[in-house]
C-alpha cells in the first residue's frame, strides 16, 4: 500500500519537470485510494474497505466464490487490487463475512430496485363527497355515483355534511343522510369510521370493498 512519494525516484531525479511530473502522478494515485476510503467509512449502511476493524474475515470474491479466511489487510490489499471494494455483508458472523465487489454499482443497482417498489405500490388517495341536509334526489344520485367509482379504484372515500346556522339543531337528519349514502354504496365499500360531529362538520370515511372470493367448488364448475 502506497503511504507517501518517498522512494519511487531513482536517485538523482529528486528535481526538474520528469520529478514534478511524477510527484504529481503518485500524489493523484495516492489521494485516489484516500478519497475512495474515505467515501467507504462515510456509508453508514455497510461496512467497508477501512472501516472494517476486524483482525480476519472470511472473504468471498466478486464472482462468488469462496476464498476462505485472511487477514483484513490481505482481502482490503486484493479489492483495491481489482479496483473493488471490500464490503462486510454478515457482521454477526464468526469471523465476519466480507465480498469483494463494486460497491458504488451495489448502491446504484440498490437505488433502481427501490425506485422500482416504489413505482409499483399502490397508492390510496382520500377522495371527499360533500353532502348537505337539504341535497336533492338528482344530486344525492351524482354524489353516489362519484363515490362508486372512486371505491372502484381502490380509494378512500370521505363524507362530509357541513351544518349551516341552525342546520346543528339536526344533527339526526344527517345521520339519515348518512346511513342512506352507506346504503346505495353496500357492494362497493364498507364504512371505516362511523359519522362523528367534527366542529360544524359530520364526518364519515368509507374503505372499498375488497373482491368477493369464488365460493367453494365454483372455479371447479366453471372450468368443466
């Protein structure tokens, strides 16, 4: 491992533009290996290059196979070697298990694989109806309407009824309103939390059915 310029120079060639011309190459490679462990210790997910501590570890190489137990030196010496990283994968380990790979493309490959999950989890959106004590026939249809299909796309639905002035006096006409909205939806969703007065507001959540299960023997008959 390469620790300082000294003794690289054949006598004699400690000046001119061929000394400084390869001090400056040795002093790249050597802020190389630096720069590159100090980024290792910097990670806080994994151990790696300088920041394993252990006198020995079991070393698997970058293509998998086994390459047994040595001194951390001798695995760090063989990574850099490669222009790898020696990364400690199971630190509960007796000794601990290290792999030589490329850490920097481990850290990209396992962004990408995140990113992906991500991308494919569905989201559940609260999507809101807003409802009154005097809502007509035509308009109380629309707002079912709306309700079923945001059930359909697996959301959460919130209903609210807003009291105006002496509209508070009957709180019970809007938990009929309530229970007639619950009614229309029974096949597409199921209430999550029953009506509750919030200020001047009531307000009741719904969650989307989930699909019925075929009954037992049905997916028998309908594949003869």
């Amino acid at each position: 491992m390469v620790n300082s310029c000294d003794g690289i120079f054949p006598q004699g060639e400690k000046s001119g533009f061929a000394y400084w011309a390869r001090t400056m190459e040795c002093v790249r490679a050597f802020v190389c290996i630096k720069m590159r462990r100090c980024f290792a210790i910097a990670t806080k997910e994994l151990q790696i290059n300088e920041a394993i501590r252990d006198k020995e570890v079991r070393v698997i190489g970058e293509d998998g196979s086994q390459l047994g137990i040595m001194q951390t030196s001798a695995a760090l010496d063989q990574a850099l070697n490669k222009n790898l990283d020696l990364v400690k994968i199971a630190p509960q380990a007796t000794p601990p298990v290290c792999r030589i790979m490329d850490y920097g493309k481990y850290r990209f490959e396992q962004s990408k694989r995140e990113k992906e999950a991500k991308k494919n989890q569905k989201t559940i959106d609260i999507k809101e109806i807003r409802l009154s004590l005097n809502i007509d026939t035509h308009d109380f249809d629309t707002k079912v309407g709306h309700a079923k299909r945001f059930l359909g796309e697996g959301n959460k639905v919130k209903v609210s009824i807003r009291f105006r002035g002496r509209e508070m006096a009957h709180a019970s006409l809007g938990h009929g309103i309530m229970k007639r909205f619950v009614d229309a939806l029974e096949q597409y969703g199921t209430v999550e939390r029953m009506p509750k007065l919030e200020g001047r507001s009531m307000v009741m959540f719904m969650n989307a059915k989930p699909p019925a299960k075929p009954a037992a023997g049905e997916s028998g008959e309908a594949s003869k």
